[in-house]
C-alpha cells in the first residue's frame, strides 16, 4: 500500500475526466421487471415492510449489492381519469387513448431512437407533454406535468447481520428526476447530487481511489466502473429530504452511499463494517426540479 503522505492527489477535474472516459458519469443499460420498491417517508417500502433511514443516528435503512448502473428513461403516466377539473383524460386530449392507464417510456439505450420514440413507436416531437415543450404550452388535461427524466436502479439486500446476501431476490427502486441526480449529477454539475455535496458516482470514483492508491487514476475508476455493471458494488441507502422554498414544497430523495468495490467474479459476498464511517451531513439543495438541468 502507498503510504498516506505519498498518494497522489487529484483536482475534481481530473477525477470528473477519468469517470468520463471510463464510461461511469452516462450510461445504465439493461433494466428489470422486478419487485418495485416504493418510499413512504423516510422509509422504503420493500415487501411491504418499512426499512427506515434514521437521520438522528445516521444509520442507513439497508445494505444492498448493487445489480447494474441504473437505467435511464423519459416517462409519463397517462391516468385513466380526469386530471381535476377535466372533462378528458390527457391520452384523449392528445389522440393516444390506447395508453390510458399506462406509463409512455423512452430510454437512453435505445440507440439511434433515444427519446426519439416511446416504446409504442410514437415519435416524442409530435407528443403535446414530451420533455421540451414549455410548461405553458401544455394541454390543460396534463395539469402541468410532463415527461419527466426518470431512472431504475436494481439491487439484491444485505442481511444486516451476517453481512451475506439474503437471497437472490432483485428488487427495483424507481428513482424521478432528483433521484438520478443523486445518482450521477447533472450536466451541468457531475459532481453534485440533489440532496448531497456528492453524487453516488463521484462517491464511487473517490472510493476506487481510496481502494486502490498505487494504481493509476484511471485504472481504479475503470475498475469500480466494470464493478458497478457487474454487480461487485456494495451501497447503503438513505432517504433524504428536499425542499423547493420558492414552490413551498418537501419531498424525498434516495440517497446511496457505496462502502465496498468487490473484485469482480468474487463468490461469497462479507462486507467488514468495522470500518464503517457515518456519511458526511447532507442539506437539501433549493433549486428546483426544471428540466432545464436534464438531458434532452
């Protein structure tokens, strides 16, 4: 091991161009179908059972492997009712009723037609709530809310105890706008999270370092990188608040912290959390949730 006075030290942009050309800042390929998890609170719900965050001790709601890098979409829920003070639905309003009751997703790895088409082949231009329109311009049945950056995230749970996999169970949190944020940044700031002074990505990049110091910079990331897609990063999860003053409203954001990179292929899964340390203190950011931060 190097010792601590002579490992390198690196600016934040050395580290942001390494994770670009790593490929960790973009991507998330893949997805599932499995058991979705939801938040209530400061809680996740998974099997319906509440996994709470306790900000006052700092101890995370769960430990979990991470599957894959999350994937990436644009999506809309079409409800089969009235928007409040309605007479149409929005899938009727804008000639689409066969999507009623149903979510409209296009995603980032659909390479060439990423938000160009929505799973049904319809071309996102020509739909009245694609992200680009101007929130003004939306039909008054979509009650102000359009196709928003959306993200999924599968993970397997760690028993708390043994520090072993519980089982093969893959669970699916969903994350919106904020959530990805938190995740990798934004283009306008990849070191950042939304509810954080660093996201998950950045977390991970500081981590591979932190592991392993007499490797070139580079190197290191690309490790953590092929872990994170292959299932060898260990995370807790948080859930921390956010708040748009100017709005005048709160809501939740995961939160996840990465504790281990796992050599890639290694069999039984034991984390040590000897050595664990508390996250640094995290403040809600006061911006706003516009899309003008998103990539389309």
């Amino acid at each position: 091991m190097t010792d601590l006075a002579t490992r390198p030290i690196y600016t934040p942009e050395q580290i942001k161009t390494a994770m670009q050309a790593s490929g960790l800042i973009r991507g998330g390929t893949g997805g599932s179908q499995y058991n979705r998890v939801k938040i209530s609170g400061q809680s996740f719900m998974i099997d319906d059972e509440p996994m709470p965050y306790n900000p006052k001790t700092d101890k995370p709601a769960f430990r979990a492997q991470i599957v894959d890098d999350i994937t990436e979409y644009y999506a809309k829920f079409f409800a089969d009712i009235p928007a409040p003070d309605q007479e149409r639905t929005l899938a009727r309003a804008i000639g689409r009723p066969e999507i009623s009751g149903k979510m409209c997703k296009t995603y980032d790895a659909d390479k060439p037609n990423a938000h160009r088409k929505a799973e049904d082949g319809t071309a996102c231009v020509t739909c009245p709530v694609n992200p680009g329109i101007a929130f003004e311009d939306l039909p008054p049945e979509a009650a102000g809310q359009r196709c928003k950056w959306s993200g999924d995230l599968d993970f397997r749970l760690i028993n708390s105890e043994t520090g072993e996999l519980d089982s093969e169970e893959v669970y699916t949190l969903n994350m919106s706008s904020t959530g990805v944020i938190e995740w990798q940044g934004s283009y306008k700031d990849q070191e950042r999270g939304y509810v954080s002074e660093r996201n998950f990505k950045n977390k991970l990049a500081l981590l591979a370092i932190e592991t392993y110091p007499d490797i070139p910079l580079t190197a290191a990331i690309d490790i953590a990188n092929t872990a994170l897609r292959l299932g060898g990063v260990i995370a807790d999860f948080r859930i921390l608040p956010a708040e748009n003053k100017g709005a005048g409203f709160k809501w939740m954001v995961p939160s996840i912290t990465p504790v281990q990179i796992l050599e890639v292929g290694q069999g039984a899964i034991a984390i040590d959390t000897a050595e664990d340390k508390p996250a640094a203190p995290a403040t809600a950011d006061e911006g706003s949730t516009d899309d003008g931060t998103l990539p389309f």
